[in-house]
C-alpha cells in the first residue's frame, strides 16, 4: 500500500476517485433531476414530477450487490465500468430523444439505471479509500468524499435547474454521456491494489453467497457490528428530524416566507457539507470510547429547539425563534455528520480487505433503510402533536438521550 501514497498529502489516484466521484454521483443526480422537469414540461403533471424523482432514489438495497462486486472484482475496472454504462445509457436516451420514442416510461427507465448504478459504485469507492491513502489521513478522506456526496445531494436540484433552463434537454443529456465517459478514461489511470479470488463461475449465486458472507461476518464481528447498529441508529433518529422535522416546524409552525425557509434549510446541508469537509481536524479530538458525549450535546442541542416552538416564544415573534431552532439544527447536522464519518472510518480500519466492499455496503444499507422508517413515525409524531410540536421534540430528546447511553455502554470496554 505505501508505493500508493508516499507523496505527502494525497495520492493521485485518490484525487483521480474523487474527481469520479464529482462527475458520477452530482452527474447522475443532476441528470436525474432535469429529467424530471423535462417530464414535468412535456405532462404538466407534478405528481408524475414527484414519482419519478422518488423512484429513481429506491434501488438502495442494491448497494449490497455492489459491496460483493467490489470484493470479487477490481475496483478500479468497476468504475470504469460503471461510468462506462452511465455513459452508454445517457448517449442512447439523447439518440432517442430526437425521435418520436421518447416517453414518460422511457425517462423513468434511464432515471431508475442511472440510480440503480449508482447505488452500485459507492461501495466501489468506499472499499478502496483506505487502499489510497494513510490511515492517519483517513478520516479526512472519508470527510472529502462525503462532502462530495452531500455536494451533490445539494447542488443536483439548483444545478440540474439552472443547466436545464440555459441548455435544454437536448445539450444536457448529451454533454452528461461525455462527461462520463471522460470519467471513466480518466479512471483507468488509477492504482488500486487486487488480489484476484477464486469463483466457481457462478456469478448471480457467488455474489448471493459473498453477501451472506459479509451479513455473517458483520454479526459476529462485535465491534464493528457495535458501529453498524450506531450508524443505523443516527440515520432513524437525526436524519428524519432534518427531513420532516424541520421543514414542518418551519412552514407551518413559523410560517416563515419562502426565502428564509430556503435560507434555513440550506443553512443545515450546508453544516453537512463543512461537518464532511472538517472531519480531518475533529478526527484528531474524537475518541471512540468518548464518543458518548458528542451524541450527549446533541441531545441536548434539542431542549432549545423546543423552546423555540412553545407559545411564549412564538408570541415574540418568529424571528427569535427561527435564529434559534435553525441555529441549533445547523450545529446538530455538522456534529452527526462527524460523527458518522468517523464510525465508518473505524469499520474502515478494522476491516480486512477482502471483506471491505460487503461490509461497506451492508452498513450504507442498513443504515439508508432505516431513515424513512424514522420519517414515517416523526411524520406521524408531527401530526397527533400539531398544535404542541415542542412535545415531539422533547420526545426526540429523550430519544437521542438514551441513544447516548447506548453508545456509552457499547463502546465501555473501548476506554
């Protein structure tokens, strides 16, 4: 591994992933996005708007099937590959586009592979970050590719918008194909360490086979079994609370106007991408079996957030509370963004590298699934509470309270 990172800082194989990650992950949410205005154009219909957006988000246990490819295969040749397809896909739909075969079905199919092959490349990258660069230099790398990630769930809307708007369908789907197929050019350039396994030639079984494998393995691995069930337990806890917590507290609750609303929730992807971005400096202050008391303020980063709800504070005017609930949900979204880099930085580094890829994706997936099953209950929360929305949010406290608890008693034997 050192011939791949002796120069100081990073390597240029892992600026050559990170400048894939860019056109491949904001690419292929960007496109998707303006696909979805174009359908938005050609029907009038918003419902199908919104379907088709939401679809093309669905293929997340997929992610799975990539974790087991990237163990099998060379990682290297499975971006490329991807990227290869990403391109193939895009520059057959802008063939089509000039005919009469474009359709509704036809953009929700492109928008359903370019997801389903996205799904399938993160495991790719994440299982070959700590082959790229030191371990000391691995929480920040990790925070450099999840800044791109959060970049990119960002910029993908305001982006896909404003290309859309000033190239037309036409221009962007066709400059996207390029793009990654430039991508996966300069992929090739790239060193990632292989060592071929064996395989009965059996491709669907043996990669059926490898994810058992890494499900069992994850099991009876405590500790990163122990970091699995935390980061699962910050996606159903944190995640819905930015997602439907807070656009309800503002829009209906504060009834705040649509530019600080938009103000607000930027503020929060925002500390998401600088939480991603800073994780090089925080790593050096956290501390596994300390972990416990960055979960701790969070929780108690939540009190505010209710006070800012209740009637005497509304009753001041909604500018007080709105500096004060966005405030503390700007912090709260920086610390869980740390937070979870840093947990799946140490499954990184206590995973052998043939179990990387499985391990990687079972914990992205794990993880993804169980953020809307938080929405759907914080959303029925909400609701039974409409009138008193500081009683869910103290509920979430107390939530997040026993979280801390858990990660204390988890990782005591750590201190």
């Amino acid at each position: 591994m050192d011939t791949f990172v002796k120069e100081k800082g990073f390597s240029k194989d892992f600026k050559i992933l990170v400048f894939g990650q860019i056109i491949s992950i904001l690419g292929s949410a960007l496109l998707r996005f303006a696909l979805s205005l174009f359908v938005l154009d050609m029907t009038g219909r918003a419902d199908l708007f919104a379907v088709l957006f939401a679809i093309s988000s669905i293929p997340i246990l997929l992610t799975l099937f990539g974790g087991a490819l990237a163990d099998r295969f060379n990682r290297r040749h499975l971006m490329v590959l991807f990227d290869v397809i990403n391109s193939v896909v895009v520059l057959i739909f802008y063939l089509t586009l000039w005919t009469e075969y474009h359709s509704v079905l036809g953009i929700g199919v492109v928008m359903v592979l370019l997801s389903i092959i996205s799904a399938m490349y993160s495991p790719a990258v994440m299982a070959s970050i700590p082959l790229l660069v030191r371990e000391q230099h691995l929480e920040q790398a990790n925070g450099i590719v999840n800044g791109v990630q959060a970049l990119a769930g960002v910029a993908a809307p305001v982006l896909g918008g404003i290309l859309y708007g000033l190239l037309g369908i036409k221009i962007l789907v066709l400059v996207s194909g390029l793009l990654f197929f430039v991508t996966a050019i300069v992929e090739m350039y790239m060193t990632i360490p292989f060592v071929k396994r064996d395989d009965d030639g059996q491709l669907v079984m043996t990669l059926f086979k490898d994810i058992k494998e890494g499900f069992t393995y994850v099991v009876k691995q405590s500790f990163i079994l122990k970091c699995t069930v935390l980061a699962a337990l910050l996606n159903l806890l944190f995640t819905p609370l930015f997602i439907v917590g807070v656009p309800i507290v503002l829009r209906v609750t504060l009834e705040v106007s649509d530019s600080l609303y938009g103000i607000g929730m930027g503020i929060i992807d925002f500390a998401t991408i600088l939480g991603a971005l800073s994780m090089g400096y925080f790593a050096k202050k956290l501390q596994i079996n300390r972990l416990y008391i960055w979960v701790l303020v969070t929780a108690f980063l939540v009190i505010p957030m209710a006070i800012a709800v209740i009637q005497p504070m509304l009753q001041i005017g909604y500018y007080a509370s709105y500096l004060l609930f966005t405030g503390c949900a700007l912090v709260m979204a920086m610390m869980m963004t740390i937070i979870s880099i840093y947990v799946m930085t140490l499954v990184q580094k206590e995973t052998p590298n043939e179990n990387l890829g499985k391990v990687m994706a079972i914990m992205m997936a794990v993880s993804q699934c169980m953020a809307p099953l938080g929405q759907m209950g914080y959303g029925l929360l909400f609701e039974i509470f409409r009138a008193n929305l500081f009683i869910p949010i103290l509920m979430i406290c107390v939530m997040m309270l026993l979280l801390a608890l858990l990660t204390h008693r988890l990782w005591r034997i750590h201190a």
